[in-house]
C-alpha cells in the first residue's frame, strides 16, 4: 500500500467533512416552507434555500445543533443568489 496515497485521502476527508449535514437547524423566523432545515440539507440548489421571514429589519438568525463540540477551522455560507424564484427577488 501506497502509505503517502492514503495520508493524502485522510486529510482530504477531514477537510471536506461537514459536520452541520443534516444536524438540527432552527432559525428566527420561516417564510413560506423556507426552514431552517434546508440549510443542512446538503442542497446546493438555490430555491432550495433557508428564509428568515422578518421583513422589519430586525435580527435573524440561524442555528445548527451539532451535537457535540467540533473545533471549527473553516465555515461556508451561501446566498441563494439574484433571481431567487421561490421568494420573487
């Protein structure tokens, strides 16, 4: 066995792990069916979003209960982008 090979796919899989997949999400407020749980769901489509539904101005907020405690090196969060259908913008 190849020992560098394997080393390489070690560390490949710990950098890539997303420990949020799937784990309890809760968020401030919910527009139509857009909960929190869309934002675990490993979903990359856009209209396949979480949505706070405070159009006020006040804060929103996302959680993600991750069951135990993780050192976190690195946290990705993506916008649904312009021309979002399932809100109208």
């Amino acid at each position: 066995m190849h020992y560098p090979y394997v080393l390489k796919y070690l560390l490949w899989f710990i950098i890539v792990l997303n420990v949020a997949f799937q784990r309890p999400a809760y968020q401030s407020s919910t527009w139509l069916t857009l909960s929190a749980d869309l934002s675990v769901d490993g979903n990359p489509v856009y209209n396949r979003c979480a949505h706070n539904a405070d159009l006020t101005g006040g804060a929103n907020w996302l959680v993600v209960d991750l069951g135990k405690q993780y050192y976190i090196q690195n946290v990705v969060l993506t916008n649904r982008g312009k021309d979002c259908p399932s809100c109208g913008e």
